[in-house]
C-alpha cells in the first residue's frame, strides 16, 4: 500500500537537462554521505521513505548532527474562550472613517464569551500520534490552536498551563506574535 | 510561549493557502530553504540538502509527476485539489518542527493517498510529536474525543485499536 503513490511515472519523461541536473545532485548528496543504497535514493524506482528515514536518523546520530527538536506537551486546566459580537457589520469607507470619531467603545460592556473548551488535562508524549476527534463545532480546531500557539481571537484562561519538554514560560502569551507557522 | 517556542509548533489549516503561481517544486523548495538548520550532515552544502529533501518529499507523497505545475487556487488552474492538498501536507513535513497539529489533512484525498499519508507521519513522527486530526483510525497510538458520543456510538468500529483512548467532555 505504501508503493502505491510512489514514482507514477517514468523519470525519463522530463526534460533532459533537468533530470541530469537531479541525477547529479542526487549522485552528489548520496556519495559525499558514501551511501550506495538505492532504496535511498529518490531518483530510483525502488525507493522507500521509511528506509530514506532510518538511514537521516541513523546518520545522524552517528555523525553527531544535532536532530530535530523533539518535544511532548503537558496541560492542564486547559480553557479556551471565544468571543465575538453577535451582529458584525460590513465596513464601508464612512464607517472607517467614522470610527476614528468613536468613542462607545469606552464603555462598550462586556464582549459576549463563549467557553470552548472546559478544563482540559492532558499529556502528549514525544513521537506520538494523538487522534483528536470530535463532532463539528466541538472545539477540535480551537484545542490545535491552543496547543501550537495560534490564539488570535482566542483567549486561555489564566489558569491554563501548557508546558513544553518541562518548561513553563514565565509570562503569559501576548496575542501578537505567534509561535508556529500556519501553512 | 509564543516567544520561547517560535518555530518548535506548527499548526496546518484545513483549508490550503499557497502562491498559486509558483510551481509544486519551488513551493517545497522554499519550504525546505526556510527550514534548512546550519547544522547539517557534513559535507553538504544548503542548495544540495534542500534539493535532496524536497525530491524525497516529492516522491514519498506522490507529487512527482506534477513538480513543474503551479500549484494555482480557484481561480488559477493548477494541480488538482487532492494533489494542492498533498503540497500543504509535503510542506508541513518538511519544517520537521517538535508539534505539529493537523487540522482534517485528508480532506478530499481518496482513501489510498490518505493511508498512504497517515504512514508517512507514522514514520516521520519518529523524530517528531504529532497532532492528528483526521478520520483515519488505524494507525494513531492515542484517541482523544472531545465530545461525548451517545451511548449506542460509544463503541466505535476500527479494526487497529489504539492502545489507549481518553474522552472527555465538552459542552457547546
């Protein structure tokens, strides 16, 4: 089943050029690591992501490469509101304008807040694979979010604590930057 | 946490965002040039450890055949919607960050591609935690339910059990 999406089509369709301009750097990086193996090369037919896997781990730990960062997460009493208004309106140039003239957002009172999440704790180890399912609207999304980082709009409450391979950051999150990519 | 941990999480969307105008292979190629570390096996220089990682991603999720076809959106023609997925999973692998949360990565890929994927991050997570948050059952170490099912749902059909599950409440 894993072979099934490997090298669907014949590498020799591609222009010239371009696939001696792989082959090479192919030939380059396989060789300067003195490794003949063809299941690790890409170029090959008979090639296997695992085998290509074990082998960058195994390198390098032998070669004393630092590896990626491997990390497991702690949380506890995790709560995450949302808040929004119930009516939004469009923007238009005159509200825009308007708005700089706006001062009911003084006292505005409080932003209606919905709880998303009611106390959650929870361990994820290093190198597992955690299965979060849930019915739409379940707060699925929002726990990811909370858990990478990506709380714009989102608010955990001061009790929340997440920690990260042990370590506990000393102040809470701003809501400005943000820790993780989002592709 | 955000200042401590920045480039240690990632989190993909449901929902693909790309240049639609670059193509499969400078997508990834970018990718993996953003996340290329100084210390790298020896001997190798960025340009080759980029170019090597990117043909392996390439190959192991199957986008080869379309490496120099823009990734294009809805209104650019591009690759396919499955194989658009399949760059946003291949980009994501490539950052090798220590958490990465998935948000429903199988959505529209047929069946084999999503296996095919779900090995993929088995493998990979080796190195790495993951967050998986899919409908693929078979191959996760953990459950976690964020809702609590009705009582005739509670026993859910797969066939690899997860060796533990853990549920827990949460009331919309």
């Amino acid at each position: 089943m894993a072979r099934a999406n490997e090298r669907v089509t014949n590498p020799n369709r591609t222009r010239d050029g371009d696939q001696r301009g792989r082959e090479e750097s192919q030939n380059i990086v396989l060789s300067k690591l003195r490794i003949t193996d063809p299941r690790v090369d890409p170029s090959h037919a008979a090639f296997d992501f695992d085998r290509w896997s074990q082998t960058v781990a195994r390198l390098r730990a032998e070669l004393g490469v630092i590896s990626p960062p491997r990390s497991g997460c702690v949380f506890r009493r995790l709560t995450v509101r949302g808040s929004a208004s119930p009516i939004r309106y469009q923007d238009t140039v005159w509200t825009a304008l308007v708005s700089l003239f706006d001062f009911s957002k003084l006292w505005r009172g409080a932003v209606q807040t919905k709880t998303i999440l009611h106390n959650l704790d929870g361990v994820l180890q290093k190198g597992e694979l955690l299965l979060v399912l849930g019915m739409p609207g379940s707060g699925c999304t929002t726990f990811l979010k909370a858990i990478t980082g990506q709380t714009s709009g989102l608010d955990i409450d001061s009790e929340t604590v997440i920690e990260y391979r042990g370590e506990n950051p000393p102040s809470p999150p701003s809501s400005t930057r943000q820790a993780g990519t989002e592709t | 946490m955000k200042s401590r941990f920045k480039g240690d999480l990632v989190y993909t969307q449901e929902s693909d965002q790309h240049f639609p105008h670059l193509t499969v292979a400078q997508t990834l190629e970018f990718a993996g040039a953003m996340r290329t570390p100084r210390n790298r096996l020896p001997g190798l220089s960025r340009t080759d450890r980029v170019r090597h990682v990117v043909e392996v991603m390439l190959v192991a999720f199957g986008l080869f055949h379309v490496r120099d076809t823009i990734v294009g959106d809805d209104h650019v023609r591009g690759v396919s919607g499955g194989e658009r997925k399949r760059v946003t999973i291949a980009e994501a692998a490539l950052a090798e960050v220590a958490v990465s949360a998935w948000d429903n990565p199988t959505r529209g890929l047929d069946s084999a591609s999503a296996l095919n994927f779900v090995h993929r991050l088995r493998t990979l997570s080796d190195c790495k935690t993951f967050f998986l948050f899919s409908f693929s059952l078979s191959l996760s170490d953990h459950l976690h339910l964020s809702h609590q099912w009705p009582r005739h749902a509670s026993q859910p059909r797969y066939t690899n059990h997860p060796r533990r599950y853990s549920t827990d409440s949460t009331r919309c």
